[in-house]
C-alpha cells in the first residue's frame, strides 16, 4: 500500500511546521471533497485558534481546493494555495479512457465504485472523477473558477527525464510525451502550468515520486526538502 506523502509531514512537524492531512477521497469528485476540505479546515482552525491556513494540493487535489475556495467562499480562510503537479488544463490520459465506450457501461461503473472503496474512500466517484479531469471539462471548469485575489496561489510541477524514471508510468509517459510532450507520467507540463507563479522541480521526477511515498531520495533530490522550502518560502511572504 502506497504511504500517501511518505516522510513529508513527520519531517515539516519536525521543523516546527504544522501539518493537518485535508482528509478527502482520493477519488471523491470536486464537490465531495470540497465539503470534506471545507469541514477539515474550519476544525483546523477552531482548534489552532488562527484565521487562515496554508493548503499544499497534489494532483486532482488542487483542482478540489480551488473549487472549494469558489463554491464555499473561503478566500478569508485559505491564505494561499500550492498545487503539485495538478491537471489544470485536464489530463489527455483521463480523454483517453473517458472517449472509451465500454468506459460507460454500468459494469465498468460498478466495478470502479468497488475499487474506490476498496481504496478505502468513503465517498468515491472514479467515473465522474474521470469526466472533470478531461481537457474539454478542465475548460469549462477554468472559465468558471480562476483566481481569488485575496488567496497567494503557486503551482509546482515536474517532469519525468524518460519513461523508464519510474516504471509505475512507463506507458502513460510515453503516451503523453507523443500526445502532449513533457510530463510526469499523468500530468503534462502545461495543464501543470497555471497562473504567474510557476516553478518546475527538476531532476526527472514522477507524479508519485513527488508525493516521497519511496522514502528516498530520487535523482539525488530529497523530497521532503522541496516542502521544507515551500512553507519556508511562504512563511517569508508572510502566510
């Protein structure tokens, strides 16, 4: 079983830097998770006794914690935003399995729902999830939601060197290398890219590999080290 975020938070407490998990489904579609995200931080809050947190988003996860800025109005608690390697131009891969007929067959449907609770979701979605994170819904999505001006937002990504950096994505990398060009093995490098304040991490990293869930270094990086500087970065911008 992958450990989700690997030694990141035991090493961010361990520096003074407080760390509270967002708790929501890693296959919850955004309006689930926004309501998981929204409940999370106004405990969060309550119990710290401060006005605003800082949410470090991998993945579908940015995309969740925009829209719950926007659904739910909470630019006055959320004082900046960094994404991870988030699809917000959308996924060719999720196009691809989305533009499948047998993708939309109560079989497939039933047997994604097993695998999201078997995951150990509460309230999992694989198929809808699949639906938001295509190129064309991604679309709509950003003309809707953009950026709060009150919120600092941040969008980190990497990129794999070649496929064989992690063979978890060796076929989806290739794939998206001839679809999209540069990407991690889920995330192409311009759906990573999003607003002023991009900042690409080298060193031929995976969209999983970012996450530490190897508890080591790769490409000589030490992962927990790129979090250490994002909250000490923020910290100097005063979040």
């Amino acid at each position: 079983m992958i450990d989700f975020w690997g030694r990141i938070p035991k090493i961010l407490e361990e520096k003074g830097i407080r760390v509270f998990p967002g708790n929501t489904d890693s296959w919850g579609d955004c309006d689930s998770n926004a309501k998981i995200l929204k409940s999370t931080i106004e405990k969060i809050l309550l119990e710290t006794k401060t006005e605003k947190v800082n949410i470090i988003a991998h993945s579908k996860g940015g995309i969740d914690s925009r829209y719950l800025i926007w659904k739910h109005g909470f630019d006055d608690k959320v004082a900046s935003l960094t994404t991870i390697s988030t699809p917000h131009h959308g996924s060719a891969l999720a196009d691809l399995i989305y533009n499948q007929k047998i993708f939309h067959s109560e079989m497939v449907k039933k047997v994604l729902e097993i695998f999201g609770k078997l995951y150990g979701d509460m309230n999992p979605d694989l198929y809808k999830v699949t639906y938001q994170l295509t190129t064309y819904r991604m679309k709509e999505f950003n003309e809707s939601i953009g950026m709060n001006e009150k919120v600092y937002y941040q969008s980190l990504y990497t990129t794999m060197k070649n496929s064989l950096d992690d063979v978890m994505f060796f076929y989806s990398h290739r794939y998206l290398k001839n679809i999209s060009g540069e990407n991690d093995g889920f995330v192409g490098e311009y759906s990573a890219k999003w607003g002023k304040n991009v900042i690409k991490i080298e060193g031929g990293i995976s969209h999983a590999e970012i996450l530490d869930y190897k508890k080591r270094k790769i490409s000589g990086i030490n992962i927990p080290n790129i979090y250490i500087k994002i909250a000490n970065e923020l910290n100097k911008k005063g979040f």
